[in-house]
C-alpha cells in the first residue's frame, strides 16, 4: 500500500472545484482525529463529513478519490513502525499561510477526536489529554506574531514536529500496536 500523501496544492484545487469548505490540512486533521481513537473508523464515514455533492459530479469524483488517497496513506503511516507520519501541510506558501495551516489542522484533529466519540477529554489517558489539549490551544488561538521570517520558521517547524510526535504517541497511547511473536 501507498502511504506517500497526495500533493497538498493538487488537493486544495479539487477541493476547490468540489465546493468544499474545508482545507486539504483540516480534513487530513479529521482523518488524524478519529484513526488515534479508532483505526478501524470507516473512510466513508470520514468522506461523507468532509464531501458533499453529486457522487457524478466529475469533481466530485476527483476530490473523492484524492480524499481516499490521503486517509489510506494516513492509516499506513499512522502504523508505520518507522514513524514515517507527517501532517497534510503546504510546504511552499508564505509562513503565514503555512500557520493558517497548521492551525486548520489543529481544528480539524480537534472535530476529528469528536466524530470519534471523545465528548470529555478527561477521560483521555493523561499524556494523550495533555497533548490534545494543546491541539485545541494551537488550533482556537488566532494569529500568531512573529517578529522576526527565521524565527517564525523555526518556531513552525518545532510546532508540527509537536504535533507530529504527539499523533504518533496518542495513536500507540489509545490502540498499542501488538508487536510479533518472539521466536526463540
């Protein structure tokens, strides 16, 4: 299986085209939100959230089939013992478009954990809590200030590497991967 994701500008287009309110960064957040809860949670289930229209809208049809690409290579990376996971981001834009972004992401993890059950964050365990709780803060806190492009990248980049870690242990925190059986 593929766990390369779709070109993030090719994404943004279809879901342009399909009418879509959401951003290519926001839905893979979705995706990211529920899988961490349930790796079994169903790619139609996901589709229907973020897709609407005339399944024979040609459209339609492309932004369906990209958005099928990014949960599949999600899922594998989200299992990959490499810790091969990276979040569904522009690479090229403007730091502030990249931060909007990021942040798009936060919102959509933030929806994603919801559509997934998780009502009470409490009653996440404490590490897996702590760091969604984070999610929140990142994704609802407005625009950031940055003084100064090299500090601002630098702060970006340490922020996604926070996110992305973080994916990776509340993925294993809330369904620990069963390692193969030892043979002696």
């Amino acid at each position: 299986m593929n766990d390369e994701l779709p070109d993030y500008v090719a994404m943004e287009r279809a879901l342009g085209r399909a009418n879509v309110d959401f951003s290519g960064a926001e839905i893979h957040g979705m995706g990211c939100g529920m899988l961490v809860v349930d790796q079994s949670f169903s790619q139609e289930t996901w589709l229907a959230q973020v897709l609407e229209g005339n399944p024979q809208d040609f459209h339609v049809q492309e932004a369906r089939t990209l958005l099928r690409e990014l949960f599949t290579a999600t899922r594998q990376q989200l299992n990959d013992p490499g810790m091969a996971f990276e979040l569904f981001l522009p690479e090229d834009d403007a730091l502030e478009t990249r931060v909007e972004a990021m942040q798009d992401w936060c919102q959509g993890f933030s929806y994603g954990l919801a559509m997934a059950g998780v009502k009470d964050m409490h009653k996440l365990p404490e590490d897996s809590r702590e760091w969604a709780e984070d999610v929140v803060r990142i994704g609802s806190s407005g625009e950031l200030e940055m003084e100064d492009e090299e500090e601002g990248e630098n702060a970006l980049a340490e922020i996604i590497e926070y996110l992305r870690v973080g994916v990776l242990m509340m993925n294993e925190e809330m369904q620990p991967m069963k390692a193969a059986p030892q043979i002696h």
